[in-house]
C-alpha cells in the first residue's frame, strides 16, 4: 500500500512534535558524544541549513557549564563555488588564520563536535583532486588539531542532521519537506536517541561492544580471511598486538566518549604489510561530494596494486593517491547485518550511517588505541608496529549479506567470525 504524502503543513507539525527528541539528541552529542566537561570549549561544525538545531547544541553545551562554544559553519554551495572558481595550488595550503584556530583550540583541551549533513553530489563535475588536495592540506599542516584526536587527547564526536537534498537523495519520492522529516525520524532511530532516555540506552548498547571486544581480543587470531559471492576473496593480516575497539573511545586522561553517533562497529588496525587479494565494494562510497559506485580493489603484499569501479574511478585514484601510505589499509570493521541501520532498508549515501549497515574497511590512518601500548608511540613506532600512517582515512564497505568471514590462527586453523552477513550467535 502506498502511504499517502504529508502536507508541508502536516510535516511542520510532525517535527514540532518530535522537539524534545531533538533536544535529547542534543544533550546525548554534548554529554556522551563528546563528555563534555564543565568549562571546557566545544567546537561545533555544523550546515548552516540547520542552525536551528546548531542552536539546540549550543544551548545544551551552556547548560552543563561550557566554558564557551565556537560555532564553525559550512555551506555545500558556497563550498561548490570555491572549487568552482579557486585553482587546485590554493588549496595546497590551509590559511594561516585557520591553522592557528583549529590548533590552538586543540590545545587548549576543546572537544570537537561535527554535525554531518551534507548533499552527496554536492561536489559532482568537480575536479577531484581539488577537495583531495584541501583534506590533505589541512590533515598534513593542522597537526595539533589532528594528532589531539588521532592519539587520545581531544574528544570528538560525528552525528548527523538532515538538510533538504541529501534527504531528497534519500526520499526521491517525497517532497522536500516530508523528505527532511523522514530523515530526522531515521537519525534519532539509528542512533538510539528516540526514546525517552538516551543517554541510557547508550550505556547498554556499549556493554553489548564490551563483550563482543573481550571475544575478539581473546581469540587473538593472526588474520581474517572474507570470501563472498560477489567476487571477494581477501586476506587480511591483524598485528601481533592488535587490540579491538569499538563503541565509546577513551582519552589518554581516562574520558570516555562516543567518536560515533551511530555506530554498531568493533573495529581494529590491521598490519599495513599483510593484504592480499581482492575486495568488492558493497555499497556506494560518497566521498567529499562525489560517488564511487561498484568498485574493487586488489592488494598485494599490504598495498593496492590495481582497482577499478563503474563510476566514480577518478575520485578513487585520488584517495589512493592521498599519500605513499593510501594504499594500504588503516582499519578493518565488523559489522552484522541485524543492525537497526541495515534492517532499516535504508541508503542513506553517508559513510556515518552506511559504514554501520556493513562490514567494512579503511585506506589510509590506523589507530593508535588498535595496538598494545599503542597511545605513547610516535608515527615511526607504530609505522613499525604495523599500523599505517597516512593524511587520509576512507571506509568503505563491503559487507554483503553473504558475506563469510574466518578468524585464522597462527598455526592456521580458522575459525568462523562471520557467517552470511551475522555473527555466529546470532
């Protein structure tokens, strides 16, 4: 049965409704998201689109004791016309203004909250190896602010908003208006901040991360090895002291917070030098307003030696080409399909949400947190500890619903992890 269209005015009385949902959301993103202590500074990234609920955050983080809050804005038009009309070598280099802001705060302990929300062909036709040469740029000459969240010192915290054209891409089907509606109706659900007390069922939800973590570090295993129907069949090497993560994040000053809202991943560096085979995408890649569809990578010896993709094989060049380090992997995911974002049938054409429907993997940055002692290392002692060290971090997910994946021992005995998109207790 086809469900019968909200009026606009139908929509505006729905999402008058759901406002003290919104306004949990917005104390769950300032207290758990990123713990945000009395008198310390938060940094809110936000779409101009939804200063609305921008204004919602702020007014949460003054209500714990803020010390202050610095609003950064950012428009996907005004950001399209930069590339538009400004020559790749200008983004070669941050401005000094905003290096010394982003640093600067990330020395003073702030907390950083980015409110994701974005038009997934915001950047189409746009030469890619600009917004590569702007993330490079600002990962390379940033390094307090990057090296604050990387090794444990600021907390951080990504959650999504809904604006009218990533929603439309959503919704095709529906007007703007009920389009934007349905997304936040999908966001508050995904990340468990639809009912009354969401602080709660986040502290549930990580106990379920806390035993599946103790599993995984008790096997220990040497490598996984994925194999499904559409072509996979990859090997992937795991550290000798390789740790699983997953859910909330702990600081070096013993902070816990939630890098994710959502996330349903347990995740761990793999070694940047034990790759080998080849791995189909899954779903869509959206990255930096462009869409890398049905694509492959092959890897040898830890690196890519060759891939391709139906559309968007340029934008994949370009992250490969980030770096020496691109190449190889930084992150291995795991990821059931009985998730509320898969079951939810939902493509939302954001890696926040779409990396947490499936399995998945990362070129580029390892974590620090994913190898013994891994937080009092420098970049060379990791680099030696077989976590990659590069300027770029880009999941993507291959995760299909017949996907099997085997824990492999070091004496060679595997052992099921997955089988056919789930874990095996499920």
């Amino acid at each position: 049965m086809t469900a019968i269209p909200m009026t606009d005015e139908e929509c505006r009385l729905a999402t008058e409704a759901i406002s003290e949902q919104l306004d949990r959301y917005a104390n769950l993103l300032v207290k758990k998201g990123v713990a945000l202590h009395p008198e310390q500074e938060l940094v809110l990234s936000a779409p101009v689109e939804r200063a609305d609920f921008a204004r919602r955050v702020v007014r949460a983080a003054y209500r714990i004791g803020a010390g202050h809050v610095t609003v950064i804005w950012h428009d996907d038009q005004v950001t399209r016309m930069t590339y538009e009309n400004v020559p790749t070598s200008w983004f070669e280099t941050v401005p000094s203004w905003q290096r010394e802001q982003l640093n600067s705060l990330a020395e003073a302990g702030a907390a950083f909250l980015f409110l994701e929300g974005s038009d997934p062909s915001s950047l189409k036709g746009i030469d890619p190896a600009k917004p590569a040469t702007a993330s490079r740029a600002r990962n390379e000459q940033c390094k307090s602010f990057r090296d604050g969240m990387d090794f444990g010192r600021n907390a951080w915290c990504i959650a999504g908003v809904p604006v009218k054209a990533w929603a439309h891409e959503v919704f095709p089907e529906l007007s703007p208006a009920e389009a934007v509606y349905r997304l936040w109706v999908a966001i508050l659900e995904t990340s468990r901040a639809e009912g009354d007390d969401p602080e709660s069922a986040w502290e549930t939800h990580n106990a379920s991360f806390e035993q599946t973590k103790r599993m995984l570090n008790r096997k220990h295993y040497s490598a996984l090895r994925y194999a499904s129907s559409n072509g996979t069949d990859l090997t992937v090497g795991l550290t000798e002291g390789h740790i699983w993560e997953g859910g909330a994040g702990r600081l070096q000053d013993g902070t816990v917070f939630f890098p994710n809202i959502p996330t349903e991943e347990v995740f761990t560096s793999p070694d940047r030098m034990r790759v080998d085979g080849i791995v189909y995408s899954a779903l869509p890649l959206v990255h930096n307003g462009q869409t890398v569809r049905d694509f492959w990578l092959r890897f040898e010896g830890g690196a890519v030696v060759d891939y391709g993709a139906k559309a968007g094989k340029d934008v994949l060049q370009h992250i490969l080409e980030t770096d020496e380090n691109a190449v190889r992997l930084g992150e291995v995911a795991l990821v059931s399909k009985n998730t509320p974002i898969r079951q939810s049938g939902i493509l939302f054409y954001d890696t926040l949400y779409d990396e947490n429907a499936s399995c998945h993997l990362a070129l580029g940055m390892g974590f620090p947190e994913c190898v013994k002692d891994g937080l009092s290392m420098n970049k060379e002692q990791l680099m030696a500890a077989g976590v990659n060290q590069s300027h770029t971090h880009v999941d993507f997910m291959v995760g299909s619903d017949d996907l099997n994946i085997w824990g492999v021992a070091a004496d060679g005995t595997e052992t099921p992890v997955f089988i056919n998109g789930q874990w095996p207790w499920e």
